[in-house]
C-alpha cells in the first residue's frame, strides 16, 4: 500500500509531497488515538485555568504540534520533514511551559527546546549526507541509492543521536524527567504517547531509506535498547515524584521497542526475513501499545495531581476509596505496563521474546549472545517494572488517606477526563484478548521495513502460541474469581459473631493511621540498595532506633549520571563560553551591516566566477 500526494512547492530542493504506507499508517493511528483521548480529557483538566490562562494560546499550539505530527509521518521531502520537525519542537515547548510562572518549568522547556536543537543539527547533517548520495531529497529516490558500508554507518549514527534524543535514548534522555512533571497532564500524555514516537518513527524512516546497513548497526540498536530499558526502570523505582517516575518509564519502554527493531535490523543484515519482519513488528506494536497504557497512566496522574494538588507519592494514599474509577483505570495502565498477560503490553513484549528466540536459532555466535542478553534484559524489565508499579499503585491509591488529603479529596475525577481513559483502558484490555487485529497491522508494517513481499511469510505460529498463552491465563483468572465468588458465599452463611474483622498490620495497636503505611522509598529500597552503586544513590537522615525513638527523617536520591556528571558540567562550560564571547563582541550595528555586505559580495563572486 502507497498512496502519494505531490504539488510543486516554490521552495529550494521543496516540494510538497505525502505518503502514506504501512509504516506512517501505524503512526498515524497512534496520532489520533491520543490526540482525541487527551484533547476530550483536557476539556476537563483546563477547566480551573478559566480566565487565569491564556486558553486560546494553549489550544493554538496543541493544534499545531497536531499537524506538525501528522505532515512528519507521512512528508515523503527532506525540507518539508525537517520543517514538520522543527514546527514540533517549537510547538511542544509552548505546551511544556504552560505554568510559565514557575522557574523549574521555564527551565524544563528550554532543556527541552536546547536539546531538541542539538537533535536536529545531528539530523542536519545526516539528511544532507543522503541527499547528496541520492541527488535529491524526495524519500523514495533515496532509498533507490546504494551507500558505501562507511556512509550508511555514518548516517545510523546521526539518525540514532538525532532522532534518539526526541526518543529518548540514554544518555540523551535528560529532557524528559524534567517536561512530563513540568507540563499539563493531557499535554505529558501526548508526548509521552505520540511525542517521543516520532523519533522512532524517525530511525524506521531511515532504516527504510537505507536499504543496507553494516551488520554492527543491529548489535548497537540492540544494546541501545538494552541499557535504556534496564537504566530507565532502575531510575524510575528512585523516584518519588508521580509523572517523573513515569516519565523515566518512558526511556524505558523505548528501550524495549529499540530493543524489537535491533533484532528486525540483524535479521535484515543477516538476510533471514522472517526474523526482521518479527523483531520490526513486535518493535511497532509496542510502539502502538505504549503509547496506549502511557496515556492511560498519565491521564490517570494528572487526575490524582488535580485532585490532591500534589504528585510527591510520600504525600499521597488511599485514594482507591474516593476515586475508585481512576484507581481502577490506572491499575490497568500497570498491568498493560508490566507486560502480565491478557493486556496489551504483554503481546508486544510476547513478540519480541519470540524475535529473540528466533534469533537464537538462526543468527551466528555473535548475534546468539546478543539475543540471549535480550532475553535476560527484557525479562529483568518487566519483573523491575512490576515492582515498581506495586510500589506506585500501593503507595498513591490503597491504604489510609494522608491526613492532608482528607480535606482536598472529596468526589472523582469529572466525566471529561474519566471518558478518555476508558477508552484507552478498554483498548488495553481489547488488544490483550483480541490480538489478532494489532498483529497483522504490524505485522504489515514489519515486511515493509524488511523490504519483503507482503505474506510471504507464514505467522500464523505467534498467532497460535499468543492465543493458547492467553487461553491459559484467562482459565486462570476465571478459576481464581471462581475461588473468590465461592469464599464469599461460604462466608454469608458462616454467623457473624464467628467473624472478626481487624486492621491489616496492625501490631498489636488498637487503630492504624497513615503513618504506619509504606513509603515509595521503603517500597524499592531492597532493590535500590543492591544496585546503589550504578544508580548513586544517596540516603539523607538516620534509622529509626532505639525502643523509644526519637523524631526522625529520612530522604533517598537517585543521581542521573548522565544529567549530572556529563551535560551539567558541559551547559555549565558553554555558558562560561558564552558569556566571554558576550563580552568580546562588537556592540555596533553598522559593524554587523558591513559583514552582511561583504558576504553578499563574496556570493556574487562566487557565483560568477
């Protein structure tokens, strides 16, 4: 499928043409999905910025980042790509500085608006080096080139700096834990959802383009996807800020999908199309997955921020009980998350195993050891992952309320933010029971990035094998409701003075209270202490001791290496730079007006000569 709209553009190396085939389809469909859900959702989240905030202002850019998205995933012209790019980048700091008033959020949108710019220099000169092999910057002629092993080298590696700092890859992730709690929550669900997307949208783009690439490329988006995946849930079970855990959960599932397209690009390189095609397909389903449950869980935060006025988990709790919806969409959310079966992230995750595995079979020692670290890795994810959406979802919503949310909690979430999140919660649940649909959609898209004949290969395997694994675990569920419904009624017809009802945990004291309750730091703190010295964490304050002990605190931090020991120093370096490059310059506009003068000149010498 190819569908292509071309019209001459009076623009240098321009002109204005779209496509659409199977791999902007499938972006395309997450476009849409997530602007409806947090567009409906924002009707009711902006409701108390009435005639304190420039509304207007806001809907303009969120419209604009809307078309920008959409001209990215199908502009088939170098110029009119790069042009979507940078309206995207600009349009999403806008929607990230939204509470302008606070110095933390001017300073997340303008990490976010310098790092985006270093991306898109690296995709500069990356565009340019193919535009030059191919003589043109239409997409399509492109990919008609050959390119020297050096060059496509080259090319993979601004494309994957470039684009891999929208998508987030360590360690050129350090704008994300600072944009997501710093913007709107409908506006961290779409960046989150749609925004980081384009970026791998991006390196398939490019994949797709280069026909060829040497076989390392493969083992690099691999581990790539590797140490994202594993550092961002590491650095997420540190956090306790609720959308910043979320936003580190982020880096960590496009390491998974980095992790899919790594094994697509070793079975391209390696000529073994059936592995390419599983490992870019289960890469774009989680893709697609991701930015299901992410909205989900950031729809989900943005209604308990809204409601308690605070994202700090340690200030939060028991909000199962006054917001029961929300505590039940978002438990969703965790389990689409966590990869556990009958949800959508579990499919995804389900077919990237089975890409590894096939791997193992079919690659040389090299690519066997690299699968078989996958498989480990990956597998290590989802169980860091379900620890540390235990640890969210038992901290913000079971237990006791804190004693200063009971005054602030008193109804659910309003019915324009609970509708989106049932829609994205029911297509959680639709796509982990009937996987079939979101399959052959990516799996379609997963033979054009293998460049293969459409259904020339047989999947009706991961089909079968995903329908008995499901089949298994809903008998499982059904058996254990089942087991529940039966204890219950045994119970009706047990007397009541038989049955006593106490405290959970309650130690011998007469009443529980909040401060009895787990914190986000107790919760990780048997995981974070065994791996203290990659993630340097840092306790602050003592031990309880003592059978009567005194008042006490204590505060855990987990360092960003990257953040802290390589960009920090090195913005900190540039700005002493700029600084005496400030002071040395000429303050003279006529000065300035020669230079412009005598440039031009040099042009038109150039030209005539």
């Amino acid at each position: 499928m190819k569908n292509i709209f071309q019209l001459p553009w009076q623009v240098p190396f321009g002109e204005i043409s779209f496509k659409v085939d199977p791999l902007s389809l499938l972006f395309l469909i997450c476009i849409f999905i997530l602007v409806a859900c947090s567009g409906i959702y924002a009707a009711g989240y902006l409701q108390p910025y009435k005639g304190k905030k420039p509304l207007g202002a806001h809907i303009f850019f969120y419209c604009l980042l809307v078309l920008a998205l959409v001209v990215i995933v199908t502009a088939n012209n170098v110029i009119l790509f790069l042009g979507a790019w940078e309206t995207m980048s600009i349009a999403v700091y806008f929607l990230i500085i939204f509470d302008d008033e606070q110095a933390s959020v001017r300073r997340a949108g303008f990490l976010y608006l310098a790092m985006a710019h270093c991306g898109t220099f690296l995709l500069f000169i990356m565009f340019f080096l193919l535009s030059h092999a191919a003589g043109s910057m239409n997409f399509d002629l492109i990919s008609r080139v050959n390119l020297s092993p050096v060059l496509a080298g080259t090319v993979f590696i601004l494309a994957l700096f470039g684009f891999g700092v929208k998508a987030g890859f360590l360690p050129v992730h350090i704008w994300l834990p600072h944009a997501h709690p710093a913007a709107p929550a409908h506006v961290s669900a779409l960046l989150s959802g749609v925004a980081i997307k384009i970026g791998i949208y991006g390196i398939c783009r490019v994949l797709w383009m280069v026909g060829v690439f040497p076989d390392w490329c493969g083992y690099m988006l691999l581990m790539t996807g590797v140490v994202s995946g594993i550092m961002g849930v590491l650095y997420a079970l540190g956090q306790h800020e609720l959308k910043q855990l979320l936003a580190y959960h982020s880096i960590e599932n496009i390491g998974i999908i980095a992790l899919g397209l790594g094994v697509g690009l070793l079975g391209r390189s390696y000529a073994l199309p059936l592995l390419a095609t599983i490992g870019f397909a289960g890469g774009l389903l989680h893709v697609l997955n991701h930015s299901i449950f992410k909205g989900l869980l950031f729809l989900g935060a943005g209604s308990v921020i809204q409601k308690t006025h605070t994202g700090q988990l340690d200030q939060l709790g028991g909000l199962a009980k006054s917001m029961p919806i929300t505590s039940a969409l978002f438990l969703v959310g965790a389990l689409a998350i966590c990869g556990l079966p009958l949800f959508n992230g579990f499919i995804s995750e389900f077919i990237i195993f089975f890409g590894l595995f096939q791997g193992l079979l079919t690659l040389p020692l090299a690519g066997m050891v690299a699968c078989v670290l996958g498989i480990l890795f990956l597998a290590l994810m989802g169980a860091l992952a379900l620890a540390c959406f235990t640890k969210v979802y038992g901290t913000v919503f079971l237990g006791k309320l804190r004693k200063e949310l009971v005054l602030s909690i008193r109804r659910e979430a309003s019915p324009l933010m609970i509708a989106p999140m049932l829609v994205l919660a029911g297509l959680c649940i639709w796509i982990g029971f009937v996987p079939k649909y979101a399959v052959n959609l990516v799996i379609l898209a997963g033979e054009y990035l293998s460049h293969v004949a459409a259904s020339s290969i047989n999947f009706s395997g991961i089909l079968v094998s995903l329908s008995m694994v499901n089949n298994g675990f809903f008998i499982f569920l059904v058996l254990v409701l089942f087991l529940i419904f039966l204890r219950r009624h045994l119970l009706k017809k047990t007397p009541v003075l038989v049955i006593s009802r106490l405290e959970t945990w309650s130690c011998g004291f007469s009443q529980v209270t909040s401060r009895f309750q787990y914190t986000s730091s107790s919760f990780a703190h048997s995981i974070l202490d065994f791996v203290k010295n990659i993630l340097f964490l840092r306790r602050h304050g003592g031990r309880v001791k003592g059978d009567f002990p005194l008042p006490t605190q204590m505060h855990s931090l987990v360092r960003d290496a990257a953040e802290d020991f390589v960009f920090r120093p090195l913005f900190s370096r540039l700005a002493i730079l700029s600084k005496k490059i400030d002071d040395g310059r000429i303050r003279y506009t006529q000065i300035y007006l020669m230079y412009i003068f005598l440039f031009l000149i040099f042009l038109l010498v150039w030209k005539m000569r």
